[in-house]
C-alpha cells in the first residue's frame, strides 16, 4: 500500500505555541483521567498512568494541534517508535 505523504510547513512560532498547549493540557482533569487507565492508545501495554505520555495523532511538526482529539497516552516505547508519523505510516510501520 502506497502511503500519501503531505509536507507542511510549520513555523516554529506555530511549534512553539502548540507545545505549550501540550503542556496546559497536561495539567488538566481530562488528560489525568485519560492516563488513569494505564493503557497505551497504540500498543494497549498496561503501565504506570504516570509513566504514559502524550503523544500527537498529527504531530505538531506535520501540523497537529495541541487538542483532546489529537493527543493520547502513549508507552515510552510507542511515543519514541512512533516519532513525526503520521497514524497511517505507523500503522505501516508496526505492520513491517
């Protein structure tokens, strides 16, 4: 299967606002309440709600926005793996 992929250019004012977005959100009731499962949204590893992070479904730099529709918890392991892809070339990816 052939992948599209899409360059967006993305300032890095833009980076920089939408990383601080990540981090209010954070701190919010809602994200505490998305980690408390301990469920990572790709691999469904059960871990440490506090050892979960927040990864970007469209990552920032491909243009992704710092809201609850575009943010899940994530292992370490998957957030790493995962980097600037977008979901379809993970998937691909976790396929191979």
């Amino acid at each position: 299967m052939e992948t599209a992929s899409f360059i967006v250019s993305v300032s890095e004012e833009e980076i920089r606002r939408e990383r601080q977005k990540a981090r209010e959100l954070r701190l919010s009731q809602w994200w505490k309440r998305r980690c408390s499962s301990g469920l990572c949204y790709y691999c469904g590893k059960k871990v440490s709600p506090r050892s979960l992070t927040m990864d970007h479904i469209v990552p920032i730099v491909r243009g992704g926005k710092s809201t609850r529709g575009n943010v899940v918890p994530a292992c370490k392991e998957c957030n790493t793996a995962k980097k600037h892809k977008l979901l379809m070339e993970w998937e691909n990816y976790t396929k191979s």
